[in-house]
DNA sequence: CGATAAGCGAGACGGTACGTCCAGTCTTCCA
DNA sequence: TGGAAGACTGGACGTACCGTCTCGCTTATCG
C-alpha cells in the first residue's frame, strides 16, 4: 500500500546500483583524504560514475558529503536504565567516540592534531548553504529526540527537578563535548563525560535554601 | 635586564602602515563580502598593496582571515560585581552579540538563514592548517582567561560549590552557545543566556540529601 | 587501407569554434603587444574562452605561441621558372619580407629599432621546450622542401655543379638571411638577396682550372 | 691620451672585488641552470652581493647576462697561414666548438636536446632592449672584424674573386653555422665546416664562361 | 676632521604573469 | 531519458621572479 501511486516515471530509471557505488566509493575518499582533499572528480572516478550522475543526485560537493555523514553518524544509542546519571554518560561517550572518529577522517596515523577536521568543513557547509544547514538541524533534530525523550521520562519521574527545560539541559551537555571538539580542541573521553554529567546534575551554586 | 640585544634588525623593516592598511580593507571586504566571498586579489587592492605582500605575511587566506578576526574579537568585557550569576549573564551576552555580529557577516540584511557563517568557515579553517588550529585555540585560552579566573575567585568566596571544575562549568556554559550557533542554528539572546546560567548554578537533578 | 577505424572518440569533443577564436584572437593579440607583451589571461578573455581552454591544448604560452606563427608564417611561395638565379632570388626576398614583418611586429611604427623581436623569442622558445623545439625543426623541415627540390632539379638539369650539395647550398642562403635578421640586425632587402645568390652561385675562389 | 681628466668620482668606489665575485657566480649560475633558471637573487646570493649591487651595474638580468656571454666568449682565434681554405676551416670549427659549448649550457649531460639554449635566449634578448642589442651587435663587430681582415687580404692577394663581398662571404659561412644552431638544431662539427667552405669557395654555379 | 656623497648588505615591496586547481555545466554519443 | 566521457566556463589561488626602495652602515673625498 505505498503511496506512490505508481508515480509515471518516464525514461530510463536511475539506477540504484549506482547509488551505492557512489557512496561507498565517496566514504572512502573522504576517509582518505578528508574534506578538502575530496574532490568530486575522484569521487565519480572511483565509484566508476560519471560526473554528471554525481551532480544530478546532488547539487553540490557540499550536500553530497553532508548526506554521506548523515548516513555513516546516523545511529546513537540510547540506553534506558532507569539511572538517568548511567544513561547520560553512556550516551555522551558514544556521541563522543563517534565525534574522535570523524575529527581523524582524512589524516595519517601519527597525526597528533587536535583539530576538527571533517566535522568543522561540515558545519561550514552548513553555513553556505541554507538548504544544507536546514538539512543538518533536521538530522540533529532526529539524532537528538531520544535523549531529550530520555530526559523528559527522566524529570516525569521525579529524577530531574520539574523546573529543568530538557532542551537547555542537553545543549550543556552536548554543547561542551562540541566545544571541545571544534573550539578548543580538547580531548573528550569517557571521563570528561562522567565529569560532565556528574557537574551538570549537581549544579554549580552552593546550596540556596531560600531558593528551594 | 631583558636579554633581547635590540636585535640589530636587518634589511628594510616591514611596513607597519601597510599592516594597518592590509588589515582595515581586509575586515571590511570581510564584511560585505563573507568568507567565501572574501578574495586575496582584492584584499591587495584594497589595501594598495601587492598580493606578495599579504603573502608574506600570512602564508594563506585562511591564516589572514583567522589573524582578522582574532584582532577584531579579542576583547570580551568581563565585570565582577559579586554577583556571579549576573557576571555570567552578561558575559554570556556579550559573547552571544558577538556570535550573532559575525554570523551576520557578509550576508544581506534581510537574510533570515539560521546558519553559523564566518564562525564556521574559522572552526574549519582551523581544521585545515595545524598551524591556524594552533592560534585559535590559543586565541581561545586567552579570552576565556578572563572568565575562568571569574568562576575561580567566585567558588572561593563560597558562591559555587567547591567540587566545581571551573573548566567544565565554562564549557557548559559557552558550549551550549556555540552548538547553537554552530550545529542547531537556534538563536542565542539575552533570554536565553539567563535560563542557561539559573539551571546551570541550580542544577538538574533533584537534591539528593545522601550525595552531599 | 588506413587502420584508423574511426576511433570511435567519446566525450565531448573540442570545439573547434574556440580554436578559431582562440588563434584568431592570439594573432592580434600578438600583432599589438609582441611576445613579451602578449598575456595569456588576455588571450583568453578576447577569444571569449577560459584559460584553461587554452592551456587544455597548449601546456604553454611559448607552446601556444610557436604554433601560432607556424600557422601564419607556413606559406612561402617556390616560383620554378627554369632559371635558378631568379627562382631563388625571388624566394629568398619572399623569406627576407616575410622576417621583417615578423620583426616589426608589436612595435609602435615609429620604431627604429633593427632587432629581431619575436622571431628571436621563437627561437629562444624553442631553445626552452625541448618538444617546442620539436616541432619549429618539422615546420622547417616542411618549409625548407620545396626549395630543397627546386634546388635539386637545378642541379639535375646541369644549373648547379653536380657535387653542389642542396642542404649545404641552402644553409648558405637562408643561413646568411636569419644571421643578418637575428644576430647582426643588419636590413635584410632585395638587394641583398640578389648580391648573395650572385655570390653563392659564382663561388668565392678565383678559378682554380685544376680543380676541375 | 686618454682625454678623461681624473673624473672627480666621489663617494665610495665601486668594489672591483664585487665585480669579480659577481662574474664568477653568475658564470657558475648560468652553466648550471641556464638562461631561463638563472636567478638574479640567486646569482646575487652566491657572490654574498647584494642584489642592489647587481643592479647598480647592469641594469638588467638580459644586460648581465650578454655581458657575461661577452666576456666569456671574447676570443676566437683567427690564423693567416696564406691558405684561405685551411684558415676559414679552422675558424669556423672554433665558432662551432664555441656555439655548441653555449648551446650545452645549464644542461644535464644525458640531453640530446638539440636546441639552441643560451645562444637563442641572449638573441632574445637583444631583441627586447635595443640598448643590448646594440651591444651585441658591436660585439659581433669586434668578433668579426679579423676574420673579415682575413678575407680581405685574401682577396688581395688574389685568392678570392675581385668581385667578391667579403661581408657576404662572411654572412654565408657563419649564417649557415647559426642557422643551423638557432633554427634547425642540425649538428656543426669539423666535417660541416670543411664542407661549407669548400662549397662556398667553389660556387654552385656551374662554370659559366660568358659570365667572366 | 667633519660634512657629503656614494657603495653596500639585507630584505621588504610593487607589479605582473603564470600555470594550476576544482566546482559545476554542457555536449556528444550510446543504451 | 539516464548514463559515461570529457570538454568547457569561471574564478581564485598561490608562486615566481624582476626590478625598486628603504633601512643602517661603511668608505671614500672635499672643504
């Protein structure tokens, strides 16, 4: 019962080989090569395409390697224990791990560089192309549901105070490991998680009783 | 007793006019033009200055434009009035105005796009030159000096708890405005900035007499 | 019977519309601005086309050039009147005219000045390339053989000495005209070639009866 | 007799220590790299000159550089032993032997190149500042004012037609040389030399008695 | 003997062209 | 009409190298 009412489609089908070539062939450049070093030559190249076959699935270098991204980042787990502190923690290192893993897209092993790398040329795609950027807010919208959801499961049962906006909550947190990741450079591991929950559910003011 | 001989300087002295003059056209050819838009053979004619000269000074577009808005954003107002929350705030909105100036940059008044611009294009220019990621982030650890030292003098005089990492309260608390302008593309006002800073002081989760 | 099968050439094929444009517009360009003047993104700009157009079929301005004058300068006339003196006499003032006008070329009217302008530059070309040498030595050798044969008939019809060699005769002819127009700058004008082809033929040495 | 009275020269002299230092370099600098590599910083470099230095003294790297050729290629010896044949053949193959050195120049020793190298770049020069072509061109006049001389007696004493160029005969033997050289790259050793005079003294003409 | 004039080393500077790179479009032939 | 191949436009980039200029300093001669 798909919809698609059969949709009259004229003229010789794209063909879904090529799709899957194409992005297979594309993930691969850009581990090798990184953002700037992906050139949509190659990329038709390698995945034995045309160019033009490229340009007609995506307008641009830009939308091409943000879908791509999409596609490889799109799974975060989200785990439901009951122990809002455990499942947060849990999340913001997978979020991270995943991060490390693109900030070292496209360089050699021994590269000690603590710089952003694929995620950064990402944001900046974002940034020249409102469609692009729409694009990436909605996987983010998507990506970040659950956890919001989770933190909403979590203050409806008492665990969070009832005056916590989940959305504000989740910026601080995701919001430092992002930081780190494209501004400072600094390194976010498991213990800067645990760090981070840990600080973020305990409030940073002394006590106020008056303000209970 | 400063051991620097007066360094005997050899050779023609660099210009300090053209300096000056290389960097008022630059920012200004930045502002109407963006970054994309923003191009070296006109920056030199601009500044009446030969292209060679850009280059001699700064190995790459990337390097000027970083080295730009260093000088441009480098003073963030920090005031110390006692009252940490509202030091916070205004900080945070200070910086927040700074973000949405440069996000504005090189576009159109009537431009309603919701993406991160300059800064974006920084973060991953940063991302390509090791070099540049170098300077960004020392750029960075210089002006959130400022901040952190505010967060350690107010912990001390007992207004945050003594457990708090200055560092990752900051992060917290910058992170959260640079992922919306970076990655969800939300806007950040003054409304904002306080929510963020109450529930940061106050903490998310509900008091748990037994953690003390 | 000529292998070629067709070669069953794919993609799209040059245009040879630019390659119209681009020669037409490279001949004047060089008429107005000589050699040295002669500025390929300008080049480009009158024939309407990209630069890169004109470097995908020349790797080199020299390259571009040499081709250029090998178009213009390939047509010179061999009269075979029957009568040596005046076949190679009236080739070599063809030669001579067709040198000069190369000299003046790029050169306000006025101007006095008995270098060799751009014949020398091709040769200097030439001299840069080892392929650009290449190929002058093939539109010398094409040029060179009608008067070669000429030259030979003469011989075999018993005008020339019957160990005269046709190659050496004519290094003399021709080499006398580009050391004048190249290196001594001296005018190079019917006159002469009418005073260096009595020479040539009449020999230098006074009889020598046992010599023959 | 020299009518310079004492030339009242002030300032500091000129270092003639410099002008020796410089030549030595830049004849160094030009047998390696040839016309087109040699570099004036380079060159200046070498000789621990200044690069004003340089051009306090030639005006420009074409000046320098035909100065040089000049100085190096100064001398060809010219011999009168009463045999005009044996005198043009040994002249001529210590042209050729010189040419040929100048044309190996800045190259690697495997290239079997056969163009033209220094020779045509110098010639190219001349043709872009009148000034040096002017130079070059007395510098041939010197050069050829003995082997001219040598032709002249010859004629003298009978060895050569009464009606003969000198000028002219001259332009054959060495024009075919050049030719050679600068435009159809074909080799000149001992052997060609031989030939060309020959042929040249002996006309190509076949006798022609009503002619005398 | 100090003023003056030039030479010099070092290196920045203006100028200008070159050749390259790459994104994205267009044209041709083929399935 | 989709696709492969590859030429094309367009535009910026960074480089190269020439010849000039500006420092601070040195070396001569003149008054």
């Amino acid at each position: 019962m798909t919809a698609s009412a059969a949709a009259p489609r004229r003229g010789r089908p794209r063909s879904e080989d090529a799709d899957g070539r194409i992005l297979r062939a594309a993930h691969q450049l850009l581990l090798e090569r990184g953002y700037d070093g992906f050139v949509m030559d190659e990329a038709a190249l390698r995945a034995g395409v045309a160019k033009t076959t490229l340009y007609r699935r995506w307008p641009t270098k830009d939308h091409l390697l943000v879908a791509l991204v999409a596609r490889i980042q799109d799974e975060v787990p989200v785990t439901d224990t009951g122990d809002i502190r455990r499942d947060l923690v849990s999340y913001l290192t997978a979020i991270a791990t995943g991060l490390d893993r693109m900030r070292r897209v496209g360089r050699a092993d021994g590269d000690t560089d603590r710089s952003a790398g694929v995620v950064a040329e990402l944001v900046a795609a974002a940034a020249r192309h409102p469609d692009v950027g729409e694009a990436v807010r909605a996987l983010f919208a998507r990506r970040n549901a659950l956890p919001l959801a989770l933190l909403d499961r979590a203050r409806e049962r008492g665990a969070l105070r009832a005056e916590v906006s989940s959305a504000l909550l989740f910026d601080q947190l995701a919001g430092a490991l992002y930081y780190r990741l494209l501004v400072t450079g600094e390194p976010v591991g498991a213990r800067y998680a645990e760090d981070l929950v840990d600080q973020v559910l305990a409030g940073a003011a002394t006590p106020q009783p008056e303000r209970t």
